[in-house]
C-alpha cells in the first residue's frame, strides 16, 4: 500500500502557492500585461537586436469600452445657471427662482382637531363592567399571582381563571350579529 509519508511536503501546494503569488504580482504591477497574439501588439525584436525600452502605458476605461460609454458626460450647468436661465419670478416675487412641487401653502384652514368627550364611566351597564373587570383583570392577577403569591390555593386560581373566561364570553357574546350595509367604516 502506498502512502504517502507525512513528513514530505506536498508538491501541489507548493505548486499553487507559486501561481498564487505570481498572480498577485501580475496584479499588483503598473503594467499591463498583453498577449502576443492579441491584435495591435508589435512582434519584439530578436534577442540579439537593439531594443528601445518599452515604457509602460497604464489601461483606462477607454481602452475597454465597446459600447463607448467612457465619453465624456454632458455639462450640467450650475445651480445659479439654471435658474438664470428660468429667469421667471415665483408666487413670493422673488427673482431667479422657480416654482416647484412642494412650494405652496396648504390651506388646513382655522378649525382645530377636537376629539369628542368620551363617555363616563358611570353611565356603564354593571355587567359589562364586570365582563371588563374579568376579562383584563383576570390575567393580570393570575401573573400578580405568579409573582407574589405562590402559595395561592387552588379555587383562587380556578375562580380567577373562571372570571376571565365569563367575562370573555359575555364581551363577545354582547358585540353585534348583523353588520350595517350602510356604514363603511368611516366615522364622520
């Protein structure tokens, strides 16, 4: 059975480590690496020929822009050309500036939001006040309860649970069977 020893270093590694770095040196050099085969490159002298340096040209987005989007973008004329040009004068009178979207005043008009009174308390049928008691009170003792009375017996527990449940009941059974065709929900 071959293995292989576990003290060799493994060559493969070794091997992607070196493209790796020359990689990053391509990468990180000034120059713009070209293919020979690519148009537009010159053929090098031979090796025995005289050669002028070459200096290296650095790539913009020109030089890969098919669609020619690289031109340059129209000018855009200043603020104060803009409204040179508009020259009109808005609703306030003032010179130069024009009028946009939101430049008016909304008319909210002088009444004030009052909200009605709500009704009191002591006008409630008993029932549903009780019904109220139960349904909100109920949870709220069984986690004051929870908290502060461990050691609470059982029918108080039981009697609170009940409370809830009745006054549950009753808030719904007390709500309306038939819709109104004529309101929409909206309260004027």
């Amino acid at each position: 059975m071959n293995r292989p020893d576990s003290e060799q270093p493994d060559q493969g590694a070794n091997q992607d480590d070196a493209v790796w770095l020359d990689l990053v040196a391509r990468l990180e050099s000034d120059t713009v690496a070209t293919r020979p085969d690519s148009p537009g490159t010159e053929q090098r002298p031979a090796a025995g020929a005289e050669a002028a340096p070459e200096t290296p040209t650095r790539a913009s987005f020109g030089d890969f822009d098919p669609l020619g989007l690289a031109g340059r973008p129209p000018a855009e004329p200043s603020a104060a050309q803009r409204q040179a040009e508009a020259g009109g004068q808005d609703s306030h009178g003032a010179a130069g500036s024009t009028e946009g979207p939101r430049d008016y005043e909304v008319d909210d008009g002088d009444e004030e939001f009052v909200p009605e009174e709500p009704p009191s308390l002591a006008g409630t049928e008993p029932l549903t006040m009780l019904a109220w008691l139960g349904a909100v009170g109920g949870p709220v003792a069984l986690l004051l309860s929870a908290m502060f009375w461990r050691s609470a017996p059982l029918l108080a527990i039981v009697g609170i649970v009940a409370a809830f449940v009745l006054g549950t009941v009753y808030l719904i059974m007390k709500l309306p069977q038939e819709k109104n065709g004529d309101d929409d929900g909206a309260r004027v």
